[in-house]
C-alpha cells in the first residue's frame, strides 16, 4: 500500500477516532503509542512532511545509491543500503499504520503481525550504520532527500527508545552534560589557545569577544578545541586571522558545541535547545561574520540553525573567508609551498553545503602548490567515514571506510592529504595510521600559513 494512502487512512482513522473517544485517555496523534513488552512503540508519522512519505514510495528501487553507499562497501547487507533502509522503514510504517495494520479487524482477519521491539532494535542498528554522507542523495535519479529522511526517521528511534546505540549514547550524553561530544570540562576548551601562545605558536591568545566586542567571531569548535593532534586548526587560523589584521575573538570557556552530533544521532529536542542558546549568545555578540574551521559546524550552524532562529550575521568557512581576504588584499601568499597535494572534500562542507570550488580556489592561490585530484572528487567524494556517528557505533567500519579513502589519495602520487574539517582530519588519520601510508594529513590552514611565511605550521614541520 502506498505511503500516501496509509497518511490519509490513519488521519481519517484519528479524526473518527477522536468523535467517539474525546474524553478517553487515548493518545494525540503526536505521542507515540506504547506498545507492551514485544510489541514495538508505534512510529510518530507526523514527524514526516507529505513528500517525505511520499519519497518512500518514490524509490525505483533501481540500486544505484548501492554503488556508491560507503557502509555498504564495507558491510554487503541489503538493509544497509538506502535502497533496503527506506523499504524496510516503509513496511513498519505501514504495519503500524496502515489499512491491514496488526491492530486493525482486517489486519487481524489477514493474519498480520504487529511490529516487534525486536524488529525495532535491529533496523536502528542498520539505521545507525550510515555517516549521513549524503552520497546516496547525489547519485539517486529520483533525488530523494536521504539524509533528511534518515535523520527523521532517527528522532523516530530516539522517541522510542530504541537509538542511539549503546556505544554512541556516550556522545549524546557527554554533549548534554558537559556541551562538548569528549566529555572535557568547560573550563578547558580555551587551554589551545593558552599552550599555543606558552609555545610562540601565537601571538596573543584570541581575545574574548563576549567582553571586547569585535566583527568576526572566530567559533573553534570541539574537536579543534580539545584534540590536541588537530591543534594546528586552531593555531593556524589565529595566525592567519592575525596576519590580516581582522578584528575577532573567541567565546573561549563559554563556547558550546553547535549540537550536530544530537541532531545528527536523532536528539532534536536537546539539539534545539542548545542551538536556541547559541543563536541567542550569538546574535548578543553583535558580530558581523561567524568563521568555523569546521565542515560539521558550518553545516549545523548556517543550515539548520537558520530553521530553528535568525542569524543576524554571515557564516562562512574559514577557507570561505581566507579567500575573500586575499581577493581584498588583506593576506599576500609570498612563500612557494612546493608540494604535491590532494583534497578531500569533506562531506558536510561539499554535498551539504555546497562548498566545492572556494578549497579548490584556494589551493590554486598557493604559489608552488601542485594539486591533484581525486579520482571520486566534488559530488562524487567518498567519504572518511567520520560523520553521522558511525565512528563511534561502528569504529571497525570507519577504520576501513578512511582506509579506502587514503587508498584514493595514495593513487594520486600527492604527498600530503589536504582538508578542511578537524573531524575529517581525525577520521583520515586513523586510515592513514592502520596503513602506515607514506602521506601527511594537513589542514587547508596549515598551507596558507607556510605560503604567509610568518607563521609556523606543525610542530612537525618546525623540527625539519
Ligand atoms: S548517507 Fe552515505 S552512508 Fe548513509 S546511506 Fe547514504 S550513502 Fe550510505
Ligand atoms: S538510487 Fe534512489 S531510487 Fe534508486 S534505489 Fe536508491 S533510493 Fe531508490
């Protein structure tokens, strides 16, 4: 039966519902029914727009999102495909809700089965097993929306009780509790800045822009904010925003998390809190321009906080801005930088948010720099595997997904694995570092400060 129909059939159902049974205790359409111990809650469908449940009967089942699906790469079962994720959501949904459901006479006169706890629990592990690369979006002749229908379906599992999994409710918990995914304390997430100036890889620590007012608020995020092996993010870019004289600063301790990772694991109530609060501290702030040197937060930030609240200021990229200044004058790249050097694209800064060409512009500014392609490049890149949560729920696949990845660049004869994402940088490392590949993982920042000349890049680079 057709998902449309099964909408319409359980709307007339309520509303007839409803005349007979008004002062009953029956739950609103919104709530999710309880089920007893094995039969599975039922799934909110008014959680889903009219042309999400009609995207779930739109699918040709024609297989190519299959190709092209990194899980599926790694792990060849049907239900990890796109293909099998939205049938399989297709065929609860409709046992729950549709014409012949388990609870309906005629379901029961056919015999149906209402949907098991069980069946539940196994979909949300093959659910979860997807890093929302948006891959399957690009390569679907029918351009379903995917990711908006996985994270959908994800909040789904979330009010059911039935995801995150075990192994990724860590992140969602220490991301409540602590506003950062690593579970560091609050008090620690500007330390970067404090070690980086006691080492002269900076000048100044960033000021503190919630007590000086300036244009351009430099948000780190907490990867660059608390992994130390991508400190030169963060290092690189106060230096760059330096050399060109911009007026910004940092929230430093009272930074929070943008909430992709709620949104992502399917939390959205956590995650709109959390982004009301940013919006709210941000706009405070009176800034012109927000700079992320994160794919991740970038993406949450410009895209989904703007349907949450309004920003009253522009979000770019730091490699977005980087470019700006230099077409303005602001920053000269002097230093012949003479590598050889591939990109990968992150996935939340190209197919998310449609950042293709200003990483690829950027390296052509570099003097020196010899940049090659990858042969999956652009719409196209495969991804590290990072994202989405699958590296916390299915660590084994990551590794093998950032290998392949590696393997890409490897081909290209490049020397050093550009990006421009502290999450794509952790996430490459561990393929580079399982294949002990004779390739350097660099930040897009760490070449444009070798070009400036003034500035130091890796603590590497500095005891060659
Ligand atoms: S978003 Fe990426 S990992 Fe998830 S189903 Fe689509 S192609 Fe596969
Ligand atoms: S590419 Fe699109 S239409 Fe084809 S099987 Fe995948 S989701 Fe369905």
């Amino acid at each position: 039966m057709a998902i449309k129909e099964t909408l319409q059939t359980t709307q007339t159902t309520q509303a007839g519902e409803s005349a007979e049974t008004s002062s009953a205790a029956a739950p609103e359409a919104a709530e999710i029914t309880a089920g007893d111990n094995d039969t599975a809650q039922k799934i909110n469908i008014e959680k889903f727009s009219p042309r999400q449940l009609m995207e779930l009967d739109a699918c040709t089942r024609c297989g190519e999102c299959s190709n092209w699906c990194p899980a599926y790469d790694q792990d060849k079962r049907e239900p990890l495909t796109p293909r099998g994720r939205a049938a399989r959501f297709k065929d609860l949904v409709t046992r729950q809700h549709g014409v012949f459901n388990a609870d309906s006479l005629l379901g029961r006169l056919l015999g149906k089965k209402p949907v098991s706890a069980q069946e539940m629990q196994d979909f949300a592990k093959d659910l979860y097993a997807c890093s929302t690369c948006m891959q399957c979006h690009f390569v679907c002749p029918v351009l379903i929306d995917t990711v908006e229908l996985w994270e959908r379906i994800r909040e789904c599992i979330v009010d059911g009780g039935y995801g995150p999994l075990e192994t990724q409710k860590d992140l969602v918990l220490k991301t409540k509790n602590y506003d950062n995914p690593w579970g560091q304390p609050r008090s620690s997430r500007a330390r970067w800045g404090k070690m980086a100036k006691k080492k002269k890889r900076i000048k100044e620590v960033p000021k503190d822009i919630s007590k000086q007012k300036a244009e351009v608020l430099y948000y780190v995020g907490c990867t660059a904010s608390y992994d130390n092996n991508v400190e030169e993010v963060g290092i690189n870019t106060t230096n760059i925003l330096d050399h060109a004289g911009i007026d910004f600063g940092i929230l430093g301790n009272k930074e929070k998390c943008c909430g992709s990772v709620l949104l992502r694991m399917g939390d959205r109530a956590s995650f709109e809190r959390i982004c009301s609060e940013n919006i709210e501290q941000f706009n405070a702030l009176g800034i012109k321009t927000l700079v992320t040197s994160c794919a991740g937060c970038l993406k949450t930030i410009r895209e989904d906080y703007a349907k949450v609240g309004e920003l009253r200021f522009d979000v770019k990229h730091t490699l977005e801005y980087i470019v700006d200044l230099i077409k303005e004058g602001k920053l000269k790249l002097i230093n012949n930088v003479n590598l050889k050097v591939t990109y990968h694209d992150p996935c939340h800064l190209g197919r998310h948010a449609g950042c293709f060409d200003a990483p690829r512009e950027l390296l052509s500014l570099i003097p020196g720099v010899e940049f090659i392609e990858m042969e999956r490049n652009r719409e196209n890149s495969r991804c590290c595997g990072a994202g989405g949560g699958l590296k916390s729920g299915y660590p084994d696949m990551q590794n093998q997904i950032s290998q392949r990845r590696v393997a890409d660049a490897l081909a290209t004869g490049a020397t050093e694995l550009v990006s421009a994402c502290p999450f794509c940088y952790q996430g490459l490392q561990v393929g580079i570092q399982a294949m002990n590949a004779p390739i350097k993982m660099r930040d897009i920042t760490e070449l444009v400060c070798m070009a400036l000349g003034d500035a130091p890049t890796t603590e590497e680079d500095l005891k060659e």
